[in-house]
C-alpha cells in the first residue's frame, strides 16, 4: 500500500525511499511488533474469558505440565497473524504474485491450526480435528502454491531442485517438484507445531528462520547480489524480506507475551501459520534445501517423532524417553528454560551454516 508512494516521488523527493525493500522492511518490523504490542494484552484478556480453563494439556506429556501451565490461553497465534498480515500489506507491493501467494498458505494454514485448537478447547481435549483431514487441507492449500510458483517461473528452472554450495547444479524435477513443493511446505508447517512444546521454545527459532530467509529473498530477488554470490536469481522473490520482517516483529511482540512464563500459546494457530510461510518462502526462493539447514531444529524434533513412533510399533521399544525431542530432555531432568536456550543456540549456529551456502560455491 505504501508503495503506491513512490509514483508521487517526482513531486516530492522523499518519498522515493519507499522504493527500496530494505526500508520497507525495517517499516514492517516495528509495524508488527506495534500491532501485537498494541492489541496483544486485549487478546489475551479475551481468550482467557472465552476460553476458561485454557488449553487442555496432554495427559500423555510431562505431568509437571498439568500443574505449571494449566489455564494458559491458546490461538496466540492470532496475534502473530493479525501484525504479519496488516504489516505485509502495508508495506509491500501488492502487484507482487509471490506476497499473495505466500500469505495465502500462512493464513489458510492459520485457518486450519485455529479450527483444531477451538475443538480442543471447547472439547476440552488435547486432542483436536481429524488429523487426516488436517493434513489433506495442508497437502491441498501446499499444492496449489507450489503450482502457482511453478507459474511464475521459467521451465526448466520453475521445476528444478537447486543444491547449496554448487552454484550451476540443478536437479531438474519437473511435475515431481510438485511432491517436493508439498512436503518442503506441509512439513515446516507440522515440523514447527511439533517444536512448539515449551514456553519460548519454537517462535525464537522461527524468528531466527525468518530473519535468514529474509536476507536470502532479498538477495535472491537482486540480480546484481545474486550474480556477485553465484546463487539463482528469482525475479520479484526480494519482496518477500518485506514478509519476514513481518514475521520477525510479529515474533518479537509475541515473545513478550510468550517469555517463561508464558501468558499465551501460540497453539496450532501460530505454528502451522509460521511453518507453512516459512516452506513457502523457501519454495519461491529456490532454497528448500537451505530451509531444511536453517530449520534443523524443526526437523530434528519431526525425525524424534518419526523414529519414536516407529521404533515402537517395530520393537515395542522407545529410543527417547518422551517425543518430541524437548520432552526427552525435560524427562532426563533439564530444567525448561535450559531447554529452550539451548535450543535457541542450536537455532543460531544452523542459521550460519545456512548464510555460508550462500557464499560457498
């Protein structure tokens, strides 16, 4: 919306710095983090009259759960996309298809995640939607995005797999890259409504994932850096740094209210809503590999599920003491914000591997 500034900078000079997606990014940042500070302590009033006992907590969990975070609100994730959405369309091009394109799977997922956290609180269970139909709807929403990038792009590249650290090696999908498109999308979208366990736990990690492929979009989208670091160039993906600022404010204001202990959870509102834009982002910027780098953490605590699960249905035997990874730790007697610091470290240290395939090439 702002943007439409810049055709008034003949008139004036000033205005012209609307043009430049590095101060529509620093403006969409403080926009979010104004927003949720703003509207954030009414929410959270709201959903505590609206919701009484707030979230129901996993009976199968750790029990000190059940006692330290009974009655904490959910859907804190409305919050989140209440400051992502109005920031994002304040000061991004609306002409842009991936900006539409992106917000599109971040609100649909965001749909999704508050529909099952209002049947897990007015059923008051943990337990919510039907996981197969959740999932379905993901598989959906996560494909038609895919195909409308696929669109945007020119073949053989649109349907092309790019591989970090070489800079000319592409694998050339073609109608697969639809599957990857999915899973890249679907997955970050579950991966981070795994991690999201712990007060603080998965909003910084996402913050950190945001703020990286902020960079990498804005690169990405610039012929000139994109030529310099030897990385595909993506026409128009550099206005998705504006979404991650977005994301990075909303996420700051969110963390103020979500810091040990925590006031509100993001609940599956938020975290399908910030896994899914992050998959997306990826997707459109051609570094779906990276994400998986950047957002190790996330797939390190899916893969603890998965090798869990399946462990047991194989042997009747657990490899963690609890899934996902964070309860296994909890189990073994850390305390949670050693937890979640730590993690936090983890999530920095990933985010440097994935920056460095930007130039390693």
């Amino acid at each position: 919306m702002l943007y439409e500034l810049v055709n008034f900078s003949d008139q004036l000079g000033a205005l012209n710095v609307f043009r430049y997606i590095t101060f529509r990014t620093g403006g969409a940042i403080m926009t979010a983090l104004f927003i949720v500070f703003m509207f954030g302590p009414g929410l959270i009033r709201l959903l505590k009259v609206r919701q009484g006992k707030g979230q129901p907590i996993r009976e199968d969990g750790p029990k000190h759960h059940i006692v330290e975070k009974q009655g904490t609100p959910t859907m804190g994730g409305l919050m989140i996309l209440m400051g992502v959405t109005v920031s994002s369309l304040l000061w991004a091009n609306w002409a842009n298809p991936y900006l539409w394109i992106v917000l599109g799977v971040t609100l649909s997922f965001g749909v999704i995640g508050f529909y099952d956290d209002y049947l897990k609180v007015t059923r008051r269970s943990s337990s919510g939607s039907s996981g197969r139909v959740r999932f379905a709807l993901e598989i959906f929403i996560a494909g038609l995005a895919t195909y409308a990038i696929m669109g945007l792009g020119k073949a053989p590249f649109a349907s092309s797999l790019a591989i970090p650290f070489f800079k000319d090696t592409l694998i050339y999908l073609g109608p697969f890259y639809l599957l990857l498109g999915v899973i890249v999308i679907a997955g970050a979208g579950n991966a981070v409504n795994l991690t999201d366990g712990l007060d603080g736990l998965a909003i910084v990690p996402v913050m950190i994932a945001a703020a990286t492929f902020g960079l990498i979009a804005y690169l990405s989208g610039n012929a000139v850096f994109a030529k310099y670091l030897q990385i595909h160039f993506v026409p128009g993906t550099g206005e998705l740094a504006i979404v991650c600022g977005a994301l990075l404010g909303a996420g700051l204001g969110f963390l103020w209210f979500n810091a040990p202990p925590a006031m509100i959870f993001m609940g599956d509102t938020g975290s399908l809503a910030l896994g899914g834009a992050l998959g997306s982002i990826a997707v459109a910027t051609k570094h779906e590999l990276v994400l998986a780098v950047v957002g190790g953490l996330f797939v390190l605590e899916t893969v603890s599920v998965i090798v869990q699960v399946a462990s047991y249905k194989l042997t009747g035997k657990r490899v963690f003491r609890m899934a996902p990874l964070h309860h296994h730790f909890e189990q073994k007697g850390w305390q949670e914000s050693t937890i979640v610091v730590r993690f936090w470290i983890i999530s920095v240290v990933l985010a440097l591997i994935g920056l460095a395939t930007l130039k390693l090439r």
